[in-house]
C-alpha cells in the first residue's frame, strides 16, 4: 500500500460568514490549517479508511493535530469507470469517509446501469442518515482563480534543515511498531493495540524496563486499555502509573496474585492510584500457597458436596472443576490454582 | 531651491516661515491642480515645531524638516486614505506604512496626501474620484499619472519630495509631465507594507523631488530590508554618497547603452531631444553605442496579463465587507456587485473584470503563466545588457 501526495496547501481561516444571518464568526479566524492533497491512489473505500487512519495516527505522533471535534476533515473525491469526479465537502470522521465512498459507489453504479450520466458536482454527506445529497451542481471553474502569491517569497529546505527537522521528528507509528516487535518480540495484534495510543505506548516502554515486556505488553494492550476506554480516560488522565503494572508484574510472577484479582487491581487503580503492596494486604489478595491451609479447605468442600465426590470417583472429569470452582470461591480467588488442582486429585484419589 | 541648500536653511532659518510659505502657496494655488485630496496641517504644524526644537540642538535626523507630500495608496496613521477612489473615500488607515514610519523618525513634515489615479489605473491623472490633477508647469496640460498629485505637488513647490508609487510608469511618467525628477527604485528595494499595491510583483513606492539629491536623499530614508515585506531586500548603499561624490570627469569612459526600440513610435520632439542628450554625453567622454532589446516588444501585452492577473486578486478585499461603502444586495454577489458599481470607476471596473477573465482556472496556462515566462526573457534582455555597459538611457514617455 502506498499513497502518493501531491501538495500541501498551508493556510489560515479566514473566518465564517454567515450571509443569511449577516454575522460574521471570527472565532476560528487565523487558525493555521494543512490541506494534503493525495494523488489518485487509493483504489477502494478500505484503503481509504486504512491510509486515513495511518496518516491521523502519524500526525497525532506528530503533535499537530489540534484536540477539539472537527479539526480534522476530508474533502473526498470519487469517480468510478464511465463517470464524472464527484467531490464530497467536509465529512469529519474516517467512518464517514468510508460511509460516503460506500454510498456513492452504490448511486454512481446505479444512475449508469439505469443509463444516467454522472456530472461533476460537489455533494455533502449526511452524518445522521449516512448518505450523501447534492450540494452545488456544475463546479464553476471561475470559482478557482488562483494565482502564485507575488507576495510570497519561494522557500528552500536545505539539506541541512532538513536533516535537522528530521532529528527533532518523534519516532513514527510505523517505526515504533517495528521496533516493539522487533525489541520486544510481541506479537503483532499486541504491539497495534500499544502504538494506536502514543501515551500507551510510552507507558507501556516504562513498564518493559522492569517486567517481562511480553507480560507488560500482553497486561497494556489488553486489561489496561480496556478499561481505560471504559471509563473514558487516557494514561495521562488517570492515577495509574507504569510502577503500578511492573508491581503488579511481579506480584503474579511470584504466585502471589492471581490473574482475576490482578484484573481486579486494574480497574481499580486507573481510579485510585492505590500502591500495589498496600492492595494486596487490604484486599487480603496473597494466594493461599501453604499446603495444610489448603488441604483444610478442600476437606471443608468436600464435606459440603458429597455428591460430586462420588461423581469423580464414578468417572466424571466434570466434578474435578465444579470442586475446584467451590475452593475458589471459598478463598475469593486466592487459592494457588495448580497447587489447588494437585491437591484436590491426590485427595481424591487418596479417598477412592 | 536645490534640496541641499534648503537643508542648510533649514538648519539656521526658521522652520515654522518655510512651512508657512509651503501653506500660502497650496492654498492660493492647489484650488487649480488639484494635487492633494487630503491635507494634515495640524499634524503637520505639530511636528515643524517638534522639528524646530531638534534643529535647535542639532539633533535632527537626515530629512531635518523637509515638506513631504505622500501618494493617497501609502498608509499614514490616523490620516485618510483614499488611493483615489469614491471605495474608500472615509477609510482612516489605521497604521504607518514602512516607509511613513522611516521618513517620520528622520524628521521629515508629512503635509498631505496625492491625488492620483484611482488604485493607480492610470497614466494622466485624469480617473481619480476626487477629480483630475492639472499640470502646474501648464494647466492646459495632464499631469501625468498614477502618482499625479505627487509630481504635481512637488512641481508646484507644494512640498519639497514626495513619494509616488510604480508600477508600469506612475513614478516615471508624472516626473516627466511635470519636470521634476522621480525615480523607481528596482522591486523590492523599498517596503511595500501599508502600500495598497496595484500589482504586488512589480510595484513599489519611491521618490519625488527637484534634484537628484533630494531623490537620492529620500531614498536612502525609505530603503531597505523590512520583515513586513518579505520581498524587500538590504540595502547597504547611501545613494546619496553616490550623488555627492560624483565627479563631472566621472562620466568619461563610462559605457552608456540606448536600445533602438526605444525610439520606435516616438514623438520627434522628443526623440531630439534624447538624441541631442546622448550626444552631450558623449563629447563629455562617454562609450554610447545602440544596443537591441529584442523581446521588449511584448512588454505591453505582458505588463496588462500581469497588472490585470494580480489587480483583480488585490482588489478582491474590496467588497463593502471589509472596506468600502457597502450596498447590499439580495445575496453576496449581488452585494458584492451594486457594492463596486457604485464606488468604482470604468477603468477599475475594466481591469478587475479583465484580470478576472484571464485568471480563470481554464485559461491560466494560456496566459497568466506564459506572460510570467516572457517576463524572464525580457529580464534576461536587460540583464545581457548591464553586463557589458553601465547605463542604458532612454525616454520616459513617447509623447508630450
């Protein structure tokens, strides 16, 4: 995949002007804006989806991208075999660029199965009921009266400039994600989940310095940014800090946390920041590791279902969980698995 | 009086009795030419005596007093700027121009502004709104144009400079009509910034006055580098140096170049004239010899594709919106439209709509983009020529 870029177009807003009205609304008067101008590379409503999504992936790299709704829009241009350029004005999310190409493929297709004729005009897309109306017929070309601005002198970038912008350039999304798989050795759906957020990503190399990365990549694209996404905020936003998963990391490393109640410790501390240590004492999370603890336990859950006992000893693998199930919930989940699964055949075995 | 020694009485006469001489005269004679649409004599008075003082412990700076008359298309803060037109006959500029800001900090008295062609769509000095500029050498005759009332005001001993602007002529032109000296300076060495330009890649400001030092005096004032226009260059030259130093005996071996085109459709007279100056230079020492500018033919048709392309662009801002007296309509071009039919004039009007036509996205290759192309051939004509001679002399107008 590959698109080409023609121009880039640096300008300010003027302004709106609102002629029904007769007001004027300056409050976006100066900002700057880019209009990229891509070549016609771009072969199907998926490629147009997926180059939009890298090239704001890139730009929000970049920092340039300003925050607010409606900063970044698309002008999109389509033509298929047998037709005019058909130009669609100002549609503000990829969704919809993919939305309206979809669409116009579909009306464009049908107005010359039906013997119609596809004139140049501008449309605009409907956000509510995804399609898109006309805007404007016939695109005046008098509408374009460009001339080279005598006022502004040509810029050359030196070599030299170059080089030096290209030395203060964060690192791309596409470099980041080679290197994490490369670095890292994290497997692709993991390392696209990281770098689709900047902030994550960086959070994520903090972690890698003092845990597995596999495991900080594997507890960051998964667990972290799920609920980040649930409760709507960012690792810059929330009180979590990457100390907080290499902990948390080793914890689980030692046997001492189970993968439920790390799951647990996440959702939580994306709020509170709470230190992990003092978690795990307060919410008693230290797995029951000790063999004649257990034992006891099992011995309590074995007294209280007889049934399935004698169920396992009839055959039924089945049994074997439903106990297992009965001393996690006994121990809240604290009970070490495998060493709870050990014990529970030996003694099982023991009393048949 | 030559500029020089107006300087030295100046600087030990009194200030306030020449002003007042400058003002008897504009008032007993201007009612005839016509060469100011806007006077500022109170300003004017406050900064003589300001001046006064300064002169009075020799602290003055380079124009020491000076009356300076401005073209109306140059922005003086707080003063009216009409660039000659009814479109902006109450617009106060709300700033100085560059240039305004050098020649006020080197003292010189700015008295009032020009009459000129509207938006500089002239050569005689006859389309201004505020009515036509009188020759004061022969009221009978035009002044010449865009920067009329400049040439006139200093012709009519108005003001002691002036500063016109140039396009294809506006210095130029009117210097000669009226018989004073004007000069345009190459693009880009004087700041166009608070200039309302005609054609922003030819044009730019430059000076008026009765001698060459006067000429090389304010020059060396409104030159140079300035971060507002980001086409101007440094200029490290004094031209007044230049004129100051220069020597009669300089002249000998210096090789002078006059292209034969010149002298193709030219009025006799003139052409006499010019000759006869050529032969002068030459008994003094100088090398002449007749050179060819073979593409200066296309000059005509190339100047209009270019004035008339960035004309028409310039002129957009001027849609009752934002400046001009607005007349509405039933949408924005019909307001657009009554709004510039009712404060322009037909030469305006005629090069907006012409500039238009030929900026249009369908013919831009055919012309706009072709007459820049020509415009470096003609470039390169001069260039040629500059390399081997030192001058390249010729007259200013073909007719009287």
């Amino acid at each position: 995949m590959g698109v080409g870029i023609w121009e880039i177009h640096i300008e300010e807003d003027p302004g709106r002007y609102e002629l029904r009205e007769g007001k004027v609304d300056l409050n976006r008067c100066g900002i700057p804006l880019a209009e990229i101008v891509t070549a016609p590379d771009i072969k199907s409503p998926e490629y147009a989806r997926e180059f939009l999504r890298d090239l704001l992936l890139s730009l929000d790299y970049l920092g340039v991208i300003r925050g607010e709704s409606g900063s970044v829009r698309a002008d999109v241009n389509i033509s298929i075999m047998g037709g005019n350029r058909i130009e669609i004005k100002n549609v503000n999310s990829v969704k919809g660029v993919y939305k309206a190409l979809k669409y116009e493929i579909v009306r464009q297709k049908a107005v010359l199965q039906r013997g119609g004729t596809i004139t140049m005009e501008t449309r605009h897309f409907d956000e509510g009921s995804m399609i898109t109306k006309a805007m404007r017929k016939k695109e005046t070309l008098a509408d374009y009266r460009y001339i080279p601005d005598p006022d502004l002198v040509p810029f050359y970038v030196s070599p030299e400039g170059l080089s030096r912008i290209e030395s203060i350039l964060p690192e791309s999304p596409h470099n980041k994600k080679k290197r994490f798989i490369e670095e890292y050795s994290l497997g692709e759906e993991i390392v696209d989940a990281l770098i689709s957020d900047l902030y994550l990503s960086d959070f994520f190399e903090e972690c890698a310095k003092d845990s597995n990365p596999l495991e900080a990549g594997k507890w960051c694209a998964t667990e972290l940014k799920r609920r980040l996404n649930e409760k709507n905020l960012s690792v810059s936003t929330s009180m979590i800090t990457p100390k907080h998963i290499s902990d948390m990391i080793d914890f689980i490393e030692k046997g001492e946390l189970s993968v439920k109640n790390a799951k647990w410790i996440i959702g939580d501390v994306v709020d509170t920041g709470e230190e992990i240590p003092t978690l795990m004492s307060k919410k008693n999370f230290y797995q029951i590791r000790s063999e004649d603890t257990l034992i006891k336990i099992l011995e309590k859950v074995m007294r209280e279902n007889p049934k399935a006992v004698l169920d396992y000893k009839s055959g039924n693998q089945n049994a074997l969980h439903f106990l297992f199930g009965k001393v996690v919930n006994e121990t809240e989940g604290r009970a070490d698995p495998s060493k709870t699964i050990k014990l529970l055949k030996d003694k099982l075995y023991m009393e048949a | 009086m030559f500029t020089k020694d107006l300087i030295e009485n100046l600087s030990c006469g009194s200030l306030e009795e020449q002003f007042h001489k400058k003002i008897e005269t504009i008032q007993k004679k201007d009612n005839e030419i016509n060469s100011f649409i806007t006077l500022c004599l109170e300003d004017a008075e406050k900064s003589s005596k300001i001046i006064q003082k300064k002169i009075n412990d020799g602290s003055q700076g380079r124009l020491s007093g000076l009356i300076i008359s401005i073209k109306d298309n140059i922005a003086v803060s707080n003063i009216r700027m009409t660039c000659g037109s009814k479109a902006l006959e109450n617009y106060i500029a709300p700033y100085d121009a560059t240039i305004i800001n050098s020649i006020k900090k080197e003292d010189g008295i700015i008295i009032g502004k020009c009459n000129m062609d509207e938006f500089a769509c002239g050569s005689d000095g006859t389309s201004s709104y505020f009515g036509l500029t009188k020759n004061p050498r022969n009221v009978d005759y035009v002044s010449g144009g865009s920067s009329s009332g400049s040439a006139a005001s200093v012709a009519a001993d108005f003001a002691d400079l002036s500063v016109g602007s140039d396009t294809g002529g506006s210095i130029r032109c009117p210097a000669s009509f009226c018989g004073v000296y004007g000069l345009k300076p190459s693009y880009g060495l004087v700041s166009r910034y608070g200039v309302s330009d005609m054609a922003m890649s030819m044009e730019g400001p430059g000076p008026f006055a009765k001698d060459t030092y006067g000429i090389a005096l304010l020059l060396d004032v409104i030159a140079g580098k300035d971060p507002r226009d980001t086409m101007t260059v440094d200029s490290n030259n004094s031209y007044l140096s230049v004129v100051e130093n220069y020597r009669y005996e300089n002249i000998k071996n210096m090789k002078i170049a006059y292209a034969k085109e010149f002298f193709e459709g030219i009025d006799e007279k003139i052409k006499n004239i010019i000759l006869d100056k050529i032969g002068i230079l030459e008994s003094q020492g100088a090398k002449i010899e007749q050179v060819s500018l073979p593409n200066i033919k296309y000059v005509i048709p190339i100047y209009y594709l270019i004035v008339f392309s960035e004309f028409s662009s310039a002129m957009s801002k001027f849609d009752g919106f934002k400046y001009g007296n607005y007349i509405p309509g039933q949408d924005i071009v019909e307001a657009v439209s009554n709004t510039r039919e009712s404060s322009m004039g037909t030469e305006v009007k005629r090069r907006i709509l012409l500039g238009t036509f030929i900026t249009m996205e369908e013919f831009r290759g055919r012309w706009y983009t072709k007459a820049l192309k020509a415009r470096s051939a003609i470039k390169e004509d001069f260039e040629r020529i500059f390399k081997t001679h030192d001058l390249l002399i010729g007259p200013t107008m073909p007719m009287l």
